[in-house]
C-alpha cells in the first residue's frame, strides 16, 4: 500500500500546519486537539506512517508502540492527569470508526467521545 504523505498529521508531525504540540521525541508527536477547562483530548501520532497496527513489522511495534505509551505517561505527568482516570481510543480501519488512515490514539479525561454508527 502507498502512503500519502499530505495528510493532515504527516503535515502536524512535519510542522507544517500551525498546531500546537505539546509533545515529541523521535518516535512520536502529541497534540491538543481540545483542551478545556475540565476536558482533554490529546492525540498522539507515530512519527512513521502506518495506516494500523497490521502494517508495522514486529521491529517497527517494539520501538513505536512502547514509545507511544511511553510518551502518554510523559503527557500525563506533565498535564497534571496522571492521577486522574483517563481513556485512551485507538480506532482501527472503517468499522473500527478511524476517520484519519494513520496511527493515532486519543489521550481523554472528562470527556467521553460517542460514535452512533447507522446503517
């Protein structure tokens, strides 16, 4: 499969849409994508695109995946929310509502995301 790199969090991880991250190290990038006084909702790419977790090699998981729950853990501790409870949402493909072909969870607190799916 050929992957675009112009999509909106290629651009995001490439600085080149004005977004304010608040996270990155080599492996991954953490955005707010809505931040209130009493809601959250971070989300955090891999710095390499892959579409879902059936594209990444077995190399590729050790390094990325542990990477991206490393840096939720760094968010946390850096947001004050590490003691609070939060959510985290990785939706994969169509049906698994990913809107957005690309790797990407959502770090929520107070906020609960609802997807109603009609057929």
């Amino acid at each position: 499969m050929e992957l675009n790199d112009k999509d909106i969090f290629s651009k995001i991880r490439d600085k080149k849409s004005e977004i304010n991250i608040i996270y990155k190290n080599k492996y991954v990038t953490a955005f707010k994508y809505i931040y209130t006084d009493d809601s959250i909702n971070i989300l955090i790419i891999l710095n390499k695109k892959f579409v879902t977790l059936n594209d990444i090699t077995e190399k590729e998981y050790v390094i990325y995946i542990n990477n991206l729950f490393l840096a939720v853990t760094e968010i946390n501790k850096h947001n004050n929310i590490d003691k609070n409870d939060y959510e985290l949402i990785l939706n994969i493909n169509k049906n698994g509502c990913q809107e957005i072909l690309y790797i990407h969870i959502h770090l929520l607190n107070k906020l609960k995301l609802i997807k109603i799916k009609i057929n």
